[in-house]
C-alpha cells in the first residue's frame, strides 16, 4: 500500500499519508519483530541476494561458518539481542567443484573459497551392494547423507549439487577446488541490497563500513522508505552528520570480553539489533552492551558532551567494567518548530512510528474498500484509533491523552479522510537535579 507524507490533499494511490511534527520549539540541553539487515563480504552463501537468519544454527547451515568465525564476528553481534536476521551477501566469485566418473561433476552450491573446504565421500552402502552412501562434509563436519544408486537421485544439499545421470559405479573421496571470493565493490553493489530490501520486512539497517557516500545512499534510502514509502525503517552506521532522526550514528567503539576490539561502525551491528527489540516504552539510555567491558577509545567528559550534542551515541565504561549507551538518542541535531529536540531520542521515535505503523495497519486490514466514507464509518475509524492509542498510553509510551485529541473528518474528495492526532511521548529520566540542604 502507497504511503508517505503529504503537503495537499492529491495523492493519487490509496494509502495513507502521514506527517509527524510538534507545534512548538522546545530547547534542550509496529508492532516490535527486531529484523535487522546487514551486508558482508562473504565466502559461501548467496551471492547478491539476501538470505533469511532465523536461528544461529543456519549461520553454519546457509552460510557455512562455524560462530565463531570472524568472518561473521558482526552477526554474532546482533545475535546477542535478536536472531532475526537478512543477510546480504556483497560479492561473488567462482564455484568449487570436482569431476567424478568422467562427465559427472559435483559442483558447490554458491561462489566463494569456503567451497574449496568441502569433500564429498562416495561410499558402498552396508545393507544394499547396489546402492551407495554420499556423504558431504564442511571442513570436516558431516553435514548431509543420501543413500542413492544413480547420480540424477541426489537431491541437492545446502552446499553442493551433481550434474550428471546414470548408475554410481565406484567409492570414492574428492575434494572440491577452484572456489575464489571476489572483492565487491561497495558503489556498484550497494544500490542493489537496498533494492532487494524495498521487498522485505525489516526494522533496522546495520551499516559496519566506513564510506561517506555509502553512508549517504543509505540515508537518502531510508528517508524515502519514510517519507514517500510510508514504511517506518531506520539505520544505524558509524560517525556520519545525517542529522535525520531515522539514522543513528556511532562515536566510539568498544572492548569485548575476548579483547576483541570493535570499532564504532561495527558497533553498528549489536546497536541496530538493541533497538530493533526495544519497546516503545523503552529507553537504551545507560543499557549495557553485552559483553563489553571497555569502550574503544574512552571519551573524557568535555569530548562526550560534545559527541552527544552532534548526535552521536557514546559508549562509556563505568567502573564495574561494563560499558553503557551514554545517552539513547540519533543523528537529529537541527531542531525546528516541527521536529523539536524530542525527536532526538529513539524511545520517542519508537512509539510515534508504532503509532502510525499501527493506524497504517488497522486501515490496510479493516478499513480500505470496506468501511463508507460517512459519519458512522469515519467514526469507526476513530474509534480504532483512540483504542490503540489508549493501549499505548497504558504501555507509558504516551501520556495526557483525551479522546478529543483524535479527529477523523472528510478530506478534500470523496473517498479520502483527514486525521489529526495530538499526542504527548513519554521519555524516561535521564537526569536528576537535587538540592540538599545540610542543617
């Protein structure tokens, strides 16, 4: 369905149209489904596709790294928090593969030198002399068994398939070679994971590299999935002025308990995952990180204070050698009578986009086509509204609503509608102010 902001009333898809802003300057000083989207260079999986993670064992199934591999160090980062997961691979290459019996070929399923880890053992069955056991292996793991008499039997596993037809007429053992990884390109490259993400549900994209003209792109991306698309997407990245309250940027990195030293866009990973699970009644404000134990580097107080007002999420390392989120904000730093400060912290960005994700939903589901533009339907609509506001208030993500904040009147045409909502986030405490008075 169509969405996005509007200026007038003359869209012409069914849809609806939504724009978020306050009334005033204040100076300072969807339902939660934690999908978070990344793309690596990789060795093995598909290439320039996305690969659904729903569980860490189909890292090893889909990907054919073991968890501790570095080469996927960045998603056993989000696993801490969710293990939802599109994984989209960046580069290619070419195919491992080996020749048994003349013109039978056994061929690794995806590009990449981690099929050159592969072999596959052609072995006599022990129960039935006219059948034979094919067994693959992963670096020495047994992944898959069939026990089959012709070659055009085997059904092809999560790491190779076999060409070729006719009887298997001897054991054998080869190990598959050739496999090459190619370096991707990330301005050729990129484009087209952003592209294959316009298809698929999602709620945060994890950006760990460090170009500005990437960094760029993906802004530019989530700003029409927002404001033209309708689709409540947001990203995390390393030190980037995006200033734009769906982009959170990171300062500084940090130390994990092995010593493994992540830098800030890297950080991105276990960042986008956090807030992908986070609540809208829930601030990361002071939240550990799991597993860290230092910050990379520290920040003193003058350099902290100056990351925080450019918008920037710190890590510090408190004294019991955990690491905190300083402060649970994003990119936003220009504030204007439309978007004030309050727009700056994530736990308001989640509940005003659970907000209007939900309306979006309850038209899309219950209204559209169905319910007449009349005063009895308008007032339905309303009323679904207000309920699911409501709800929300009792959740602590809003607070001070009446049900006159909610009006559902005829639009400029006959089959359009106009809602105006005032609502009123909740933030959490942050900051306490005491006075004490010794007698």
């Amino acid at each position: 369905m169509a969405g996005g902001t509007f200026n007038k009333q003359n869209k012409i898809r069914p849809g609806v149209y939504q724009n978020i802003k306050t009334n005033k300057m204040r100076m300072t000083e969807n339902d939660i489904n934690g999908v978070v989207a990344i793309a690596l260079e990789l060795d093995f999986g598909k290439e320039q596709a996305i690969t659904r993670i729903e569980d860490e064992t189909e890292i090893y199934e889909k990907l054919g790294y073991n968890l501790n591999d570095e080469k996927v160090l960045l998603l056993k980062e989000i696993l801490k928090e969710t293990s939802k997961i599109l994984v989209y691979r960046l580069n290619g290459g070419e195919k491992a593969k080996a020749t048994v019996e003349e013109d039978k070929t056994i061929m690794a399923k995806y590009a990449g030198t981690k099929g050159n880890e592969i072999t596959v053992i052609i072995a006599n069955n022990v129960e039935d002399t006219t059948k034979y056991d094919v067994i693959t292996y992963l670096e020495g793991t047994k992944i898959d068994s069939q026990t089959i008499s012709n070659y055009e039997e085997f059904e092809e596993n999560d790491y190779i398939t076999i060409t070729g037809t006719g009887a298997i007429s001897k054991a054998t053992t080869v190990k598959l070679e050739g496999g090459t990884t190619e370096k991707a390109t990330e301005e050729n490259v990129y484009p087209k994971f952003l592209e294959a993400l316009e298809l698929e549900n999602y709620n945060y994209i994890a950006y760990c590299g460090t170009d500005d003209a990437t960094k760029a792109l993906i802004v530019t991306f989530v700003k029409r999935m927002n404001d033209q698309e309708g689709i409540r997407v947001k990203a995390v990245m390393g030190d980037y002025a995006a200033d734009y309250e769906k982009i959170t940027t990171i300062k500084n990195g940090v130390v994990l308990e092995d010593g493994t030293e992540l830098t800030n866009a890297q950080c991105a990973a276990y960042f986008a995952a956090l807030s992908s699970v986070s609540d809208i009644n829930q601030s990361n404000t002071y939240t550990q990180y799991k597993g860290a134990v230092d910050a990379n580097p520290r920040l003193n107080n003058r350099d902290t204070e100056k990351a925080l007002k450019a918008g920037k999420i710190v890590f510090t390392r408190r004294n019991d050698e955990t690491v905190v989120i300083e402060q649970d904000i994003n990119s936003l730093v220009t504030f204007t009578v439309e978007k004030n400060s309050d727009f700056s912290k994530n736990r308001v960005v989640r509940a005003l986009d659970g907000l209007v994700s939900d309306i979006k939903h309850i038209f899309e589901q219950s209204y559209i086509g169905k319910i007449s533009n009349n005063v009895d339907g308008r007032n339905i609509l309303r009323a679904a509204i207000i309920d699911n506001i409501k709800e929300k208030q009792n959740r602590g993500a809003f607070q001070n609503f009446v049900e006159d904040d909610v009006s559902v009147v005829e639009g400029n045409n006959i089959d359009s509608v106009l809602i105006n909502i005032a609502v009123q986030p909740v933030d959490s405490i942050e900051k306490i102010y005491m006075n004490v008075e010794v007698q």
